[in-house]
C-alpha cells in the first residue's frame, strides 16, 4: 500500500475587511498620537443603536484579542471587532472636514439605509467570503 502524498496548495490572500483613505489614516495617526496612554490600535465595530439600528463605533485598543481582524493600510493599523466583520467587507473609511462638523465616514456596500442625521445605518452582512 502507498502513502497519500498531500502537498500544501498555496491559500489565497484574504481581502483586506476595510481600507482607509489617506485622509483617515492621517486622523487615526493623530488620535493616537495624542492619546492619554500608549495603545495598540483603534477598534472599530458596530453596535445596535440609533434610529436606522445600527452605529458604527471606535475604541481605543489597548491589545489586539485573537479573534479581531488586524488591519494594516497606509501605515496605521486598526482593528476590527469580530462581531462587526461581516457587516464591513469592502468598505472604505475616510475623514472629512467640512465647515460645521470632522467626522468619520464609511462607505460602505453592505448600508442599506441611513437615518436623517448620519449617526446611525442599516447595514446587511455581507454574505460569507465565497469559498472557490
């Protein structure tokens, strides 16, 4: 009787949860740059909330956990929550200034609605990474 040879097969990249555009990682540069204390990272999440039902969120992270998606673009990193990975794929974060108001903006393909204000989306998870 043979043995069964198996050979590793090369695994695909993962694609990357969320990117950030050079205006958000220059604001996540300067969040944690004057942070009361040294911490690894942002967190971003999504939690229930607001008119729409869900909010995005951001936390200061003072380790990464094991099951957080370790994100690294533009020479910042972040983390993301693993509840809330599903709910990101493909999406973008940027930083805009305007004259009334600086904020984080997702763009997001999984929104499907958003209240009047901004605050809070309806977000539908994104299905499962396809596997083939």
């Amino acid at each position: 009787m043979t043995e069964l040879q198996t050979t590793a097969r090369p695994r695909r990249p993962r694609p990357r949860v969320v990117s950030l555009t050079e205006a958000a990682a220059a604001r996540v540069r300067e969040i944690m740059a004057n942070a009361d204390k040294p911490y690894v990272a942002l967190r971003v999440g999504v939690k229930n909330g607001g008119c729409a039902g869900q909010e995005y969120t951001f936390a200061y992270a003072e380790k990464i956990e094991p099951l957080d998606e370790v994100v690294e673009d533009k020479g910042v990193t972040i983390l993301i929550d693993p509840k809330a990975v599903l709910f990101l794929i493909g999406s973008e974060i940027d930083y805009e200034t305007t004259k009334l108001a600086s904020k984080f903006v997702f763009r997001n393909p999984n929104q499907t609605d958003a209240c009047g204000c901004g605050e809070s989306v309806t977000i539908i998870p994104a299905r499962a990474l396809d596997a083939g």
